[in-house]
C-alpha cells in the first residue's frame, strides 16, 4: 500500500514540475511573434558555382547563402534564393518563425506529457479508492 501512495505522491509532484515547464514555455511563446505570411524555411547552405576552374570544385565552397525551402507548384521541393536586398528583412522574419515553431512544439510536448501524467494520476487514485473498501486500516491513512 505504501508503494502505491509514493506513485501518487510522484505523479502529483511530476505534474507540479511540468506545469510549472508549461508555464515558462508558454510565456517564451508569447514572446515570439509569428509572421504567417513567410512560406517555406530559411536554411543556410555552401554551394558550388559550377565554373570548373573555381576552387570550390575543390571542396571550398561558397556560401552560406540564404535560401528558402518551399514547394513548387507541382509539390516538388525547391531552394529559392534569398537576393542582397531582401535578406536583412527576411532573415530575421524566417529566424523569429523557426523560433516560434520551436517554442510551439516544446509547449505541445509539453501539455501532453501533462495531460498523460493526469490520466495516470487519475487511475492511480480510482485504484487506490477502489481498494479502499477491502484493505486494512493502514492503507486508509491518507
Ligand atoms: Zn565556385
């Protein structure tokens, strides 16, 4: 019976942690804004130029370089380049956004794992009053 009580007690003090998790995600969240109208992903590659002299046929590439992962019209993935002019506005726009995303899926992690450990707490205590009746005195100490 004992063994039982610490289960409950672990949970309760697991959902005291996540919650408390929760709540720092959350406000990180709020933090953040979201730019909805950016479509794709910023990432950085090295390229090659395709001069056949060049040295990055070597292996020294050029780059980073800004680019857009998105899809074409007929769902095939595509790298759009991101040109001089546009990449001190849209880089820190698609960095907010990968922020964002990243923020955003700690949360949802985050109430999920709560979500299970309450469903646990609640079967943990369902079986512990549903042994109530027929156990010895001891095990009703609360
Ligand atoms: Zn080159």
């Amino acid at each position: 019976m004992r063994k039982e009580q610490a289960d409950v007690k672990e949970l309760e003090n697991s959902i005291k942690d996540l919650e408390l998790q929760l709540g720092k995600a959350e406000s990180v969240l709020s933090g953040i804004k979201y730019h909805p109208e950016l479509k794709g992903t910023l990432v950085m590659k090295y390229v090659k130029c395709g001069r056949p002299s060049c040295e990055c046929q070597q292996g020294k590439l050029h780059g980073k370089y800004a680019y857009i992962k998105t899809k074409d019209e007929e769902g095939r993935q595509i790298f759009k380049y991101i040109k001089g002019k546009d990449k001190e506005t849209l880089i820190p726009l698609y960095e907010e956004n990968k922020r964002y995303k990243k923020a955003l899926a700690s949360v949802n992690k985050l109430k999920k794992a709560l979500s299970h450990y309450k469903n646990l707490l609640r079967k943990e205590k369902k079986n512990q009053n549903g042994k109530k009746g027929q156990t010895c005195g001891q095990a009703q100490k609360d």
